[in-house]
C-alpha cells in the first residue's frame, strides 16, 4: 500500500525516467474503461462520470473518451473547464469535445437528481489521494446523493471521493492504479480492482527528483532564523577540509545555521574557509574525551548533526566519538555518521538502536562495521544491508557505483552521479546535504533518498562543465541551482 505523497513521487519520477503523466493517465482512463466494458456485466447503457478539476478529474475524462464509443455518456464537472487545475487534464477536457459525450459544467449542478437517476453506471472521478479534512461543497452533498441511490452500479477512479473523511462515496468497484493505497480495504472501496499503468521499474526502485520535490520542506514566510534548521558538525582535528565542505553544503541545502565543533588546531583555518561557519574551538590539536562536554552543551542546541568528517583514526579520539554518539542518541537527536565516525562503532553498533540516525559507509567500511560480507550482486547486497538495517533500526547509505539506500524497511537506489564524483570530499558533501535534510525535520528515510538526488544531480549539471575535473566545491556551489529548479 502506498501513502498518497508517495503517489507524487511516483508521478515526477516516471517523468524523469521517461514516461511522461499524460501516458499515465492515459492508460489509467482507458484502465477504467476496460474494466466497465468488459468486467461490469449489468446493463450499463447509459454511465455518468462525474469529475473534479485535477488528475483525478483527468483520468475520468480518459474513461469517458474511451467508454463513449460503445455507450452513452454524460460527464459533470465539478467546477468550470477554465479551473482544471493541470496542463493534461486541460488536453484531456479538449479531446472530449470532439466525442458524442455529454458535457455539463457546475451550472449543471441543480440537475444533479435527474443526472443520477437517468444513468445506469455512477463513476466517481472528483476527488483522488491527499485529501485533508472534511468534504468541502458541492462535493459533499453530491456524495450523499450518490450513496443513497439504488440499483446503480458506483465505480470509484483510484480511490473513493472522501475516503479517510467523515463522508465518502460507497462504491462497488474501485480501480486504482499502480498499487492499492493507504486506507483502503473492501469496506470502504467495495471490490478492487489494481490497474497497471506504465510506471517504469526505475521510477519504482531508484530515487529522482520525486522524493526531493515532494519532501522538501519549503520555509515559512513568518519563520525566523535557526526555525528551518541548526546543523552540528563535528569533525576536522588532522584534516580541515572535511567539515567545512560538510557545513557548506548544509547551508547551500537550505538549513540556516551551521556550528563546527572542532579541536584547536583546525579551528582558525575552518572559520578562514567561510564567515558564513560558526566555528566553536575544542581543547586539542585533536578530539579527546574532556571536550565531550563541551560537545554535550552544542548537541542541545542543533536540530541534527553530523560527527566524523576529518575527525582521524586516533584511538582517543575515535572513544571520545563513541560518547559523543552516546549522548546523541539519548537526546533522540537526528544524526548523520560519516568518514571517520564509522568504524569506530564496530564493537558498538547497538548502542544506535531504533535511533534517528543515519550512517554513510561505503562497502569496505560497511564490512568492517557490521562483519559482514557484501556481494557485488545488488540484489544480494540489498538484502544484506536491508537486514542489518532493519535489526539495528536506522537507515543506511551504502554508497557504490549503485547505491543502496534502506530503512530496513523500505529501499531504493540510486545511480545519478557520475565517475568523477570519486574525488576526495563528495561524500563530505553528501554528509553535509543529509545533516541539513535532518536538521529541517525530514525524516532519516526520505533525507538519504533526497540528498542521493541533490548530490548527484548536482554533481552530474558541474560534469557536463567540469568533466573529470570536478571538485566537491563545485558540488556545493551548483545545490542552489539544484533547489531553484526544482523547488517553487
């Protein structure tokens, strides 16, 4: 069963894997259709298809072009032609005009008695997945009137107008498409019915734009500073480079505060790299136990964080971090562990359970921190990461030359990027984008699947410029352009 955001998705990424809506529609029209002309074995000379003004509108003007050839038909849109709300329902609408179909418009609305009474079969395409709240008029009353009617065969288009509210039509049948959705069962939805429509595999197993357009978090006019997120990157002490890219493409990703916690000797030349890092200094030239306070008194303060970036292999510093991690969790704090953070968990991956945490390894790292091998089999290393996963209770971000991203529950791919994203400092990018995901709220899953977009895509737009001469800081600088394509 899908979630109605997760429908969206499904929408955006066909269209960036090469099947555009409109073939969606299409074939879910003609789906419907079908299914009456062929499953429906009452007398159905005459059908109504009564729609609303968006896809789910559209889809019952493809079942109307469709039916029209073998019955009578009369279509009452909910609204007026001029407030279809999307460019293919609007070409939908056009094509009916050319069919023997009956159109009526909202000034039709007083004839409603007479529309029901007259036709054999109701098709319910007014309103599909994402409803909020209770049935706003007409479509409430027009809703009460369908499900006291007798002897009429109702079919609902994807899902039921008013499933999940207080009132909704009663159907008979249900045609859905793709997959059933939440809150759908035959007591709500009647007999139903899965209509395949095209969505390519890719659309279904790998990330694309979809996840980003849906799940990103847009600021509120009225928010203030720190409101759409407060990063915490702890990291640098033997590198300097490492955090700094983490915290810059955090705040290119849209978070609005950025504090790196770092040990003395790295501090001066982070806060050099950019005014825009609030660098908070530790103790020594490298990450030790007595800075853990410290740390404690700045986790308070972010909404997520991000410990590992250039942190080093130094045995104090790598106990220090497992405190750190510790004291993380116990605040339920979202976190992304990176680079250096890894291994050091290897004797204590439990101490992450069922955590908001999400860890970045690439395969070597993942074998060492779980002792367990990976095949180069995707479909058997999915397995293997997913159960791992699952048993621990965060998600991951198996990076490779497919990646592998999983909550242990739910899965995708991922394979925009491109072979000069090897350079040194990309995945402190990605690091960084996760870690500003988090900090504004979006969940562990959907931040690993929206930054696996906006890294790649990212990276993949400075390529078409850069070639393999590509750094990460032309990763970070091309996000925005990333954001304000995609993002309205």
């Amino acid at each position: 069963m899908l979630p109605a955001s997760e429908i969206r998705v499904l929408d955006i990424n066909s269209e960036y894997r090469g099947v555009p809506a409109s073939t969606l529609m299409e074939k879910a029209g003609k789906g419907v259709a079908e299914f009456i002309s062929n499953d429906i074995k009452e007398i159905k000379e005459r059908i109504l298809v009564l729609c609303g003004e968006g896809n789910n509108g559209g889809d019952g003007f493809v079942a109307a072009r469709y039916l029209s050839a073998k019955f009578r038909v009369s279509l009452l849109l909910i609204g007026k032609e001029s407030d279809i709300k999307t460019k293919i329902s609007q070409s939908n609408f056009q094509k009916l005009k050319k069919t023997a179909v009956n159109l009526f418009e909202e000034d039709s609305l007083n004839k409603i008695d007479e529309f029901i009474s007259k036709n054999d079969i109701i098709i319910d395409a007014m309103l599909g997945i994402g409803l909020s709240g209770s049935l706003r008029e007409p479509y409430a009353t027009i809703v009460e009137k369908i499900n006291k009617t007798s002897n009429k065969k109702i079919i609902a288009v994807d899902v039921p107008t008013g499933l999940g509210s207080n009132i909704a039509v009663k159907p008979h049948y249900t045609i859905t498409f793709h997959d059933t959705k939440i809150g759908m069962n035959v007591n709500n939805c009647g007999e139903i019915k899965v209509v395949d429509i095209g969505v390519p595999e890719k659309a279904i197993n790998y990330v694309g734009p979809g996840e980003f357009v849906t799940y990103y978090p847009v600021p509120l006019k009225h928010s203030h500073k720190g409101d759409n997120g407060r990063v915490l990157i702890i990291g640098g002490g033997p590198y300097t480079g490492a955090p700094a890219l983490s915290g810059m493409a955090a705040l290119r990703t849209g978070c609005d505060l950025v504090f790196i916690a770092t040990p003395k000797k790295s501090s001066a030349t982070i806060a050099d790299y950019s005014p825009n890092l609030i660098v908070k200094e530790l103790s020594g030239d490298t990450m030790i136990t007595e800075d853990i306070e410290i740390l404690d008194d700045l986790i308070k303060k972010c909404d997520s964080v991000v410990i590992g970036p250039g942190l080093g292999k130094n045995p104090e510093t790598e106990r220090a971090a497992i405190e750190v991690i510790k004291r993380i969790n116990e605040r339920k704090i979202p976190a992304v562990i990176d680079a250096d953070g890894i291994l050091p968990l290897a004797n204590y991956s439990n101490e992450l359970y069922n955590s908001p945490t999400v860890v970045t390894p690439h395969a070597g790292e993942f074998e060492t921190l779980t002792g367990l091998k990976i095949s180069e089999n995707i479909d058997e290393r999915l397995s293997v990461v997913k159960h791992w996963t699952n048993k621990i209770g965060i998600s991951v971000f198996l990076k490779g030359h497919v990646d592998i991203l999983t909550d242990g529950q739910r899965a995708k791919f991922n394979d925009i990027h491109n072979q000069a994203m090897t350079v040194g400092g990309t995945g402190d990018v990605l690091a960084g984008i996760i870690g500003s995901l988090l900090s504004k709220g979006v969940d562990p899953y959907n931040s690993i699947r929206m930054a696996a977009f906006i890294n790649g895509c990212a990276g993949n737009k400075v390529f078409e410029t850069k070639s393999y001469g590509l750094l990460p800081t032309d990763i970070i600088e091309e996000i925005p352009n990333i954001l304000s394509k995609y993002i309205k």
